[in-house]
C-alpha cells in the first residue's frame, strides 16, 4: 500500500471525500465523518477505525499501534504498511467505511445515496 493507492480505494467508496485536516493530514471521510488518515509529509502511515477485537489484536501486531487521540473509539495507526498485506488493507478500508457509515442518520444515508431503495 502507498498513498497513491490507498487514495484510488477510498475514492472508490460511495459518497467518499477527501481533505486536508490539520495542514498536513489527508483525510477520507463518508458524511464528513473520517474512517481513514494518512500524512502527506514523511513516512508513510495510515489510521483507521476497526471493531473492538480486531483493536486488541492488530495493537500488538509490529509496526501497528492504538491511534494517537483516537485509541477510545478503536482507531489503530498503521507506522508499518509492509505488516498488513494487500488484501487486508482493503478489507479494513472497507470496513473502517462500513463502520463510520453505519454510524450516519438514515436520512443522511439517504442523501448521500447510501441506503437501498
């Protein structure tokens, strides 16, 4: 995973935005909530949310710590992206998203084209 990478995934989310937070952060959001961080200076990390059981077990994973601010509402900080292959930074992206999104009002999930009809 690189940046370049993980910023063709999210945008490939429905109703996904991006911006700078913080002068330095690129943040992905759905209903301006973020499920997904990553700096755009320096070495290469990335935040996200995750379930309760998968925060326990990726937090004592090398290269992967609690997320700094974030730890309370189970957001781990990825320091090492060579320690989830491939086919698991897409299945956390995803389900970072899933999580922040299934958090949205149903109206705003409506509006932004969200629920099925």
């Amino acid at each position: 995973m690189n940046i370049e990478k993980l910023r063709s995934f999210c945008l490939s989310l429905p109703a996904v935005t991006e911006d700078i937070k913080w002068g330095h952060d690129l943040c992905f959001s759905v209903g301006a909530k973020m499920f997904a961080v990553t700096g755009i200076e320096g070495p290469f990390t990335v935040s996200f949310k995750v379930t309760p059981e998968q925060f326990g077990e990726l937090s004592t994973r090398p290269g992967i710590v609690p997320a700094p601010y974030m730890a309370r509402n189970h957001w781990v900080l990825v320091e090492d992206a060579s320690q989830i292959s491939e086919t698991e930074w897409t299945q956390y992206l995803e389900q970072s998203y899933e999580l922040v999104k299934s958090k949205l009002t149903k109206k705003l999930q409506k509006e932004l084209g969200l629920l099925a009809s």
